[in-house]
C-alpha cells in the first residue's frame, strides 16, 4: 500500500467523524436567539473537536508527505489513531449535552489523551520503517509540541477533580500550541 492510499483512507474516515459531530448539532424548536442558548455547549464542545480533527488532519497529512513506506506496522499505528479519533464524536456529544460537567469532560481529555498517545506510535512506527536517519526523525527533533501534549492532556484529566474549567482551559491551551501545521515538516519537504 502507498503512503497515498493510506492518506486517503485516513481522509475519508476524519471526514466521516466530522459529519458525526456535526449530526449532533440539534436545530431549536423556535425562531428567536434565545433558542440557541441551551445549544451552546454543545456548540462549543463541538467547535473545540472540531479543531482538534484538523489538527490531526493536518499534522496527519503532513507526517505521511514524509512517510516513503507503508509497512504493517504503520497500517495498525494509524488504525490505532483512527479509533481514538473515531470516539471523539461520542466524547464531544456527552461533553457538550452535559454542560462540561466533571467526568465527561475527564472522558473528554482521556480520548485527546489516547489519540495523543496513537500519534506518537504512528509516528514512532514511520520513523522504525524508514530508519534513524530518516527525513521525519529530522523534522521532529526533540518533539517538544508532542511530549508536552502527553503531558497536558493527562493533567487536564486530572484537574477535572477539581474544575472542568480549568481542563477546558488546558484543552484550549493544547489546541492553541498545535493549530499551526507542523512547520519543522514543511521545512524538510522543502529542502
């Protein structure tokens, strides 16, 4: 299988978790603004995995720009993000019906947390099948952005104990240092 295929393959299914977000979205009973209110969040817990699907759309797209084998291992890595991915929809759902309450939200997080986890054995799996000295071990370096995303998400599951806002908060943060497309891979596709 090329690295194209399994692009695509991936494609179709985040566009698929999308459209399952967006199913969720409820039209009010009621013309006025006032009716939007109880949807709101559901709306944002929606806007924030939607976001989070393009991240990983993205860094998805450009990790396999850099992928030149599709070995057995790299097909199960991505199925393993896949799933997570693919629980995002259900995840985002509970969150948002019930008002980022404390366990959906440390659900929420958990999900983000595992297919954090699965980006990491995708890409761990790509470098293993093209070698040490590969274009993509290059391009990633230290991985800070990745590590610490191991790091923030676990914790925003742990500070649910205290306050879903905060894990919100860190959720958001999170976002905010991945919603930039991997540049250090766009660098070593150009040279």
């Amino acid at each position: 299988m090329t690295a194209g295929r399994l692009e695509a393959f991936s494609d179709g299914v985040i566009a698929i978790i999308i459209t399952i977000m967006v199913l969720e979205l409820k039209v009010p009973h009621g013309g006025g603004l006032e009716n939007l209110r109880p949807l709101l969040p559901v709306f944002l817990s929606y806007v924030l995995s939607f976001i989070y699907v393009g991240i990983y759309w993205n860094n998805h797209h450009h990790l396999f720009h850099l992928c030149r084998a599709v070995t057995g291992g790299v097909l199960w890595a991505n199925l393993h993000l896949l799933f997570w991915l693919s629980l995002l929809p259900f995840a985002t759902g509970w969150m948002g019906e019930n008002h980022f309450t404390n366990v959906p939200t440390a659900l929420y997080g958990g999900v983000l947390s595992m297919a954090a986890v699965a980006y990491y054995v995708l890409q761990q799996a790509i470098i293993r099948s093209q070698g040490q000295d590969s274009l993509l071990r290059q391009a990633i370096g230290s991985d800070w952005k990745g590590k610490l995303s191991l790091l923030l998400y676990p914790l925003a599951v742990l500070t649910t104990l205290y306050s879903s806002w905060i894990a919100q908060a860190i959720f958001v943060i999170a976002a905010l240092i991945w919603l930039i497309p991997d540049r250090r891979i766009e660098k070593r596709l150009t040279v």
